[in-house]
C-alpha cells in the first residue's frame, strides 16, 4: 500500500510539472503555485475516538479522502483554525466543492469525506451511453472546453467551481 501511494504521489508531482512547462509555453509569464494537494483512496493508521477510548485504527479511504476538523493534530498549523480543506469534484459539466473538515465528522467518519461527485453508472454503461462527440458538442454549448486524447476518456467523471476548461491525460 505504502509503495503504491509513494508511485501516485510521485505521479501527481510530475503531472503537475508537466503542466507548468505547458503553461509556460503557451503564458510565460503565468505563475502556477500548488494551492492544495490531497490524496485520497489511502490507508493509514490513525488515532480516533471508538466508544469513548481513543484507539490506534488503520484507515482505508477508498473514494474518500481526510476531512480532518479544528484543531485536529496531526493537520498543518495554517489549516488547525479551520479544518483540513476537503475538494468535493463535479463531472465535467457540474460544478465541484470546496469545504472544509468539522470535528463532528471525526466522530461520525474517523474525520473522512467523499472525493468526489461519485457516479450514477459504472463506468462501461457511462461509456456506452454517453458517446464522446455528443459530450463534446453538449459542453461546448455551455462554453466548456474538453481537450482530451482519446473520446473513451470523456465518458468517465473526472473545488463550488464553474468548469471552464478540462484537460484530460
């Protein structure tokens, strides 16, 4: 699990490199910072409260991800005030969440929150009903532009935030 957490973190670091020298190319003048990075579909051993005894419990968030509250230990002191910030992803056509995590969900969730929209249809009915230039054509109506390589790519799901471009690797 560690090994494999350690490759999708190293992935996500080069996926985000390779888009700033994208950006470069296109506005090199463009500044792009990390403002938040958090991983999800994780295990960890943690320190949660069960029937009133805190308990050392390996915590396995698969479609989940940390939403930790106020003054929680183990977050950063910027995010200690506030709860640890939680990205809630849309579809490509709907908008997405940005919260933050609450001390009433360490108790209810072991400090957990969805990572996502989540999904009406697996993924192989999502790709036969829905084909890629209908998408296409249904977002660039609403001023939604799709970049991707391949149209498989665009029948699967992919902060409130109004999309205004999706790239796709």
């Amino acid at each position: 699990m560690r090994s494999g957490i350690n490759c999708a973190l190293a992935n996500r670091q080069i996926l985000t490199e390779l888009v700033r020298r994208t950006f470069a190319k296109i506005f090199p003048k463009a500044n792009l910072q990390m403002l938040y990075d958090v991983s999800h579909n994780t295990a960890k051993f943690e320190e949660h409260n069960v029937d009133g005894k805190m308990r050392k419990l390996l915590i396995h968030r698969k479609g989940a991800t940390r939403a930790f509250g106020i003054n929680t230990p183990d977050l950063s002191d910027e995010y200690k005030p506030f709860g640890q910030p939680v990205l809630i992803g849309g579809s490509m056509g709907t908008v997405s969440y940005i919260l933050c995590g609450t001390n009433e969900s360490m108790g209810i969730a072991f400090g957990s929150a969805c990572h996502g929209a989540g999904r009406s249809l697996s993924r192989t009915a999502a790709a036969k009903q829905f084909k890629g230039g209908e998408i296409i054509r249904t977002l660039a109506g609403r001023n939604i532009i799709i970049k991707s390589d391949s149209m498989r790519g665009l029948a699967k799901k992919v902060a409130k935030l109004k999309p205004l471009i999706c790239i796709k690797g």
